[in-house]
C-alpha cells in the first residue's frame, strides 16, 4: 500500500499499544490525532496534521459502536491516504449502510475477542488488485496441543461439576508434566512461548497462522446468538445503572445492527473503579495500563481524561441475568460507599 520506512502514520491517540508498535517495529513514524471524550474522531484535528509523508491513517471503531467513515474516507481520499479500520472490537455491524470493514483499504478484526478462540485474527485487504498474499508458516503438532488444551482449561477454569473440576485439575498436571520433562527444542520453541493476551508486538509471529483449533471453533460458533446475548446483556445494564446518578454509559443508546464488545462507562467522582470493582469480583478494566508511552498526553486531555476515567464492564454472551444485577449492586454500592 506504498507504506514504506520513514512514512507517516496517523493514529488516535486513545488507542491501546498493540496497535502502535508494529508500526513502529516497521519503521513506520507515527503521528497521533485527537478523539472527543465520547471516542468521536476529532476531524479538524486529524486533517491539520496530515503533511507530504502522511500514508494512512488508523481509525478505530470503539468497543463495537462504528465511527461514521464517509467524511473521513473523502478526506484521505482527496489526499491519496490509505484509510485502515481498526476493527478489534467489531463481531460484526453495518457503518452507514455497509458492513463494517469494508469502507477502508484494509481492516483488522479479533475474534478472540468474542470467541471461546486461543488465537486468531483476520485481515481484510479492499483496496483493488492487492494480492495480500502471505507466506504462512506451517502449524506444529505441539502448538495444536497447546492451543486444545488452553481452550478447554479455559472453558473448565470456573466449572462447578465435580467431574469438570476433575478435569481441569488433570488438565492442568499434563500441562506441568511436560514442561518439566519435554525436550529443550519443545519448550523452546516460539510457538510454545507465545501469549496471546500479551500486548507486546512479536515480530516472529506475524506470518503465524490462526490455528486449526481456533479456525474451526470460529466457523462453528453460532454468531447470530453471541450478538443477541451481547446485545441484551447491554440493555439490560442500561436498564439497571440508569437510576445511578454517578454512572453515565458511553453510548446511552445501543444502535441497530451493533454488537458490543463492552459496556464503557464514566463514573462521577470516583478514582480507579475498575480497581475497586475488580476486588469485588467485577472483571472491569481501563486502558490506564495499555496506553503508549509515544502519546504526549499533555497534547491530548480528552485521550488523558478517557485513559484515566472510562471502564469497561462485561457483557459477555454467558453472563446470565443474575450477572448483571450483580454487576449493577455492585456499582451502585461502589458508589454509594464513595458518598459515604
């Protein structure tokens, strides 16, 4: 896409780390532009940084909830700029009137994400005449072994049954008996070493494969009922956090044909509640920690305000509704404890 050493890149400056250091890995230079404090591109902004060596620009459709393209498009359009959606929090949707994804030259999505997957990541070349052609490494025996048995520790880690707890307890005895005695060329081996929740850029995976495991969980998984669940476990907590005044959601509205990743919201006067939520058993998070160390946050106070304040509560297509009324009791008791 004539993206070479020493081009320039534009990328929002709330944005997790992941998506910065293969560019820079690359020898790409990145520039950052700013976001409103609902996660809106701020336009002005990214068309005044925009210089001769800009190639492409980054955007990123928050949390599920599509940014509107067509002016953004016609912008990088009018100066022959690459446009990339970032579509890591994206199952699936439509963007004025088009499927999400395919407004940009490219696209990344993650389905790990949102499927009970190991690994996996898909790229999605729109740009016309482009190959996009890979030299995919070949899978070992080992790394499929790997990759089952994190699927099924994972699924097993909170069962209740005697019988599955049984399981997991082998599951995991197998797993410590063969890194104390498999060969050093095993153990050693990068696709033994790879993390796929680490948010480092590993050079020597990228021409690494979605496994065969991953792959085939994906195109078994019944994605019409994730996005149903996902879509109802979003209004039900609308429904339970609209009378907590100290709670204000992102999107106070959940727009047809969205499927969310979280439910970002903003709590009024109260510092780290993921934290406080987490020690009561809420699993909420920030971007506090993933936040580049490139992005000058003295340029950028709404990206500052959204690192330090916006949390992400689960609507996870397996949280039941007694779920969500704890998560709602245990907000609202948070907060009652903060006016305390």
């Amino acid at each position: 896409m004539g993206i070479e050493r020493g081009s320039r890149v534009l990328v929002p400056s709330y944005i997790c780390c992941a998506a910065v250091d293969p560019l820079l890995a690359y020898g790409v230079d990145v520039d950052f532009y700013a976001v409103n404090r609902d996660c809106s591109i701020d336009l002005p902004d990214l068309e005044r940084r925009i210089t001769p060596t800009t190639r492409a620009v980054i955007v990123v459709h928050y949390f599920g909830f599509p940014q509107p393209l067509r002016k953004i498009k016609l912008l990088c359009d009018s100066h022959r700029i690459t446009l990339i959606e970032d579509c890591a929090h994206v199952l699936t949707g439509e963007n004025e009137g088009e499927p999400v994804g395919t407004a940009g030259d490219a696209a990344v999505f993650s389905w790990r994400k949102f499927l009970p997957i190991y690994d996996g990541a898909e790229l999605v070349i729109n740009r016309p005449g482009h190959s996009g052609r890979i030299e995919w490494a070949k899978e070992s025996s080992i790394f499929t072994m790997k990759v089952a048995a994190n699927m099924l520790d994972a699924s097993l880690v909170q069962a209740r049954q005697p019988v599955l707890k049984l399981a997991y307890r082998g599951i995991r005895t197998c797993e410590a008996v063969f890194r104390r005695y498999a060969n050093s060329h095993w153990r050693n081996s990068p696709m033994m070493k790879v993390e796929t929740t680490a948010v480092s850029f590993d050079a020597q995976s990228v021409n690494w494969p979605m496994s065969r495991l991953s792959r085939w969980t994906k195109n078994h998984s019944d994605i019409e009922h994730i996005i149903a669940r996902r879509r109802r476990n979003y209004e039900v907590l609308l429904q339970e956090l609209s009378a907590i005044k100290e709670v204000t959601p992102l999107y106070p509205q959940l727009p047809p044909n969205v499927c969310p990743w979280v439910f970002p919201v903003l709590f009024a006067g109260l510092r780290d509640a993921h934290v406080s939520l987490r020690h009561r058993g809420i699993p909420a998070a920030t971007w506090g920690g993933v936040q580049h160390p490139q992005i000058p946050q003295h340029s950028f106070p709404n990206s500052r305000f959204l690192y330090e304040k916006l949390v992400f509560l689960p609507v996870h297509q397996c949280l039941e509704d007694k779920d969500l009324v704890n998560i709602a009791a245990t907000v609202q008791a948070l907060c009652k404890k903060k006016l305390l």
